[in-house]
C-alpha cells in the first residue's frame, strides 16, 4: 500500500498510512463511516457548557444527517484519515475513551464531588450510564494497536515510549487551508493495559519542515503521562536499562511535592 508496501491493519496504524485507511473507507462504505462518526459523538457538543455557545465538531455541508446529499468518493477517501472535517479535542478525547474503557463511550464531568470548608465531601456527581459501541473483545484489539504505534520502532508515536510507563497512543496530522500550515496531535494513555489516564496535545500552525503530531504532540503527551501518574502514587510498570536510570530518577522525583 503506497510507500508501506502491504500491511495489516495493525501496521497500517502504527504507520498511519492514509492508503491502507482509504482502502478499509471504501471497503466499509459511505453509510456505515456516518453512522460510526454519530455513535462516536464526534460533531456533537461535549455538553459540559451551554450548548448553544459550545464549539462543536463540523462536515461540511451537515453530511451526517440520515438523508444529507451523498459524500463524493474524494469525500470518503479524505474523511478516512481525518482531513476534511473539524473535530474538537474534547470530543476527541471522548471518543479515544470509549477505546480505552472497554467500548462505552462516557458522559464527560469537569469535577466528582463539592467540598465544605472544612473538605468534608457534601455533594458526589453520580456517574451517567455509558453508552457501548464497541465489544470488550474489539477494545482491547484497537487498543494493542495503539500501543504497537509507540512501541515500535516504526511507529509514528515512538517519541512517546516512556521509561516508566507503557503508553498506547496515535499521531494526527492534518492540512491547514494553506498548505504550509499544519495540526498534528497526538492522543496517549497509559498505563497500558488498564489505563488510569488519558491525554491529547496539539500544535496548530505548525510550519516545520515536515510537522508531524510524533515529532511535536508524542513527547509532550509522554511527558504529561508521566508527572501525572507520579502524582497520583501510580508506580511505573517498567524496568530501564542503567543509561536510563539517572533520568529517571530525576524526572520521577521532579514530579512529586
């Protein structure tokens, strides 16, 4: 497929080859690609804020809607690797939680619980029910592919291989209106296989050479990982060879206090 030669799907992830995801679009079929992006929530509201203020994804024009006009094969091809539409990060984010929580995508909450003056808990938000698209079966699948996209030496995350951690993650890289400019992202969560935290970074405006989210978003989401599950008394799942080992030693104890 293209440059990669031919891949399993696995391979085409850790690569992220555009070519492979045009071929699994297509094979897949314009109806059954819209009918995933509306169960994923991917153009709705976060419903955190006022919903009528609150940014929201965007296809141009209203192409999700049951008997919208038909996506032209171009339209197909360019949706399968994340060009021609906007998506939020918070509903990216979502979206990348339903993989990571066994299928059932979450209600999103900016807090768990209110305090009294004196700490004392007064008030717990009760979770909402989880609504499941996906299989545990089929998580925990994409999920190894993620995690295939860091660990490997391939990989397009690589740069976000932790000394630590296990991190399963994936890169963005998407085209401005000129041409020149890009937004790379890329969405970690660790520690794999039960993940406590996930994490997104993006650069917009990116104008290296040849921006992309591993280069730019892979260390920055590592990095994050990192200080927050030190924070929380989360103990690395790794072991490190002794050129490692002075780094981190200092970056663990740069996260406490």
């Amino acid at each position: 497929m293209g440059q990669h030669g031919t891949l399993t799907v696995a391979e085409a992830v850790r690569s992220s080859c555009n070519v492979a995801l045009i071929q699994i679009a297509q094979r897949l079929g314009e109806d059954r690609l819209k009918k995933w992006f509306r169960r994923f929530g991917l153009f709705e509201a976060s419903g955190l804020w006022d919903p009528e203020r609150e940014a929201r994804g965007f296809v141009y024009p209203d192409l999700l809607t049951p008997r919208g006009p038909r996506w032209s094969a171009t339209k197909v091809a360019t949706v399968a690797y994340g060009q021609g539409i906007q998506v939020t990060m918070l509903g990216l984010l979502r979206a990348y939680c339903a993989l990571v929580n066994g299928g059932r995508l979450p209600q999103l909450h900016v807090w768990q619980s209110t305090l009294s003056e004196e700490g004392e808990r007064v008030h717990r938000f009760t979770a909402l029910p989880q609504s499941s698209l996906l299989s545990p079966s089929t998580s925990r699948q994409i999920v190894e592919m993620l995690l295939l996209a860091v660990e490997d030496p391939q990989g397009t995350g690589r740069r976000a291989r932790s000394p630590l951690y296990t991190i399963a993650g994936k890169t963005g890289t998407a085209l401005h209106y000129r041409s020149w400019k890009r937004t790379v992202s890329f969405a970690g969560m660790a520690p794999y296989p039960r993940p406590r935290l996930l994490a997104l970074a993006t650069v917009s405006g990116a104008r290296l050479p040849r921006p992309t989210g591993g280069l730019l978003c892979a260390p920055i989401v590592r990095e994050m990982l990192e200080r927050a599950l030190i924070y929380l008394g989360v103990p690395p799942d790794r072991e490190f060879s002794e050129e490692e080992e002075g780094q981190v030693q200092i970056s663990w104890w740069e996260g406490r206090g």
